[in-house]
C-alpha cells in the first residue's frame, strides 16, 4: 500500500504563498493545496480542465465561484464539485488555507519531471 508521510511528501511551489503535495494512483489524484498568503484581493484567474474535481475544505474560508452556479462561501468541512470542462476559481478568504483537491484522471502536469 503507497504511503506518503507528510513531513517526508515533496512540496511543489505552485506560487507564492501556494504549496502542493500529491499523491496518486494511475486513475486518481489527491492534492493537497497550502495557501498562506491571504486573504487574496482578488479571486485568482479562471481555469478549466477535463478533469472531474471534488474538493474538501480542511481550513480556511474561501468563495468558490464555478460557471453557471451561484457563488458559495465555504469554510473547513466544506466541499464542491466540479464537472469536466466547468470554468472555475477560488478566492482565498483568510489568512492560511487548506483544500484537498481529488481528480480523474489524474493531472499529468502535477507529476514531478
């Protein structure tokens, strides 16, 4: 059985005050998001992708804004969903923030090269 120790898991800077560890099978990822910077002014840029995303918030307060929906409010304990292809984003609320992030398939471009 994979195990990833989290004090010995690979932290990937995705940007300031944004850190990522994965861990993943040939199907599903599991993403672990640090934010640290907040709150954010602004939400940051709109995405989409094929993947199907399901998130849990463990920390933090955020708004969830996704393309067709109401904008929500979320804060530890929460979760969202997000269809494939949906235009989505986040604004971070407070001041440190966790979010685990699923997806299928998984996302190559998270992988360590």
């Amino acid at each position: 059985m994979p195990v990833l120790i989290a004090d010995d898991a690979p932290v990937f800077q995705v940007r300031d005050g944004v850190q990522r560890r994965v861990i993943h099978t040939n199907d599903l990822m599991v993403v672990v998001l640090d934010f640290d910077k907040g709150p954010w002014p602004v939400p940051e840029p709109p995405h989409h992708h094929v993947h199907e995303q399901i998130t849990y918030v463990v920390s933090g307060e955020l708004i969830f804004f996704c393309e067709g929906e109401p904008d929500q409010r979320l804060k530890a304990g929460d979760m969202f969903s997000v269809p494939s292809g949906k235009l989505h984003k986040i604004q971070l609320l407070s001041e440190t923030g966790r979010i685990i992030d699923s997806f299928n398939p998984i996302r190559e471009e998270f992988l360590p090269k």
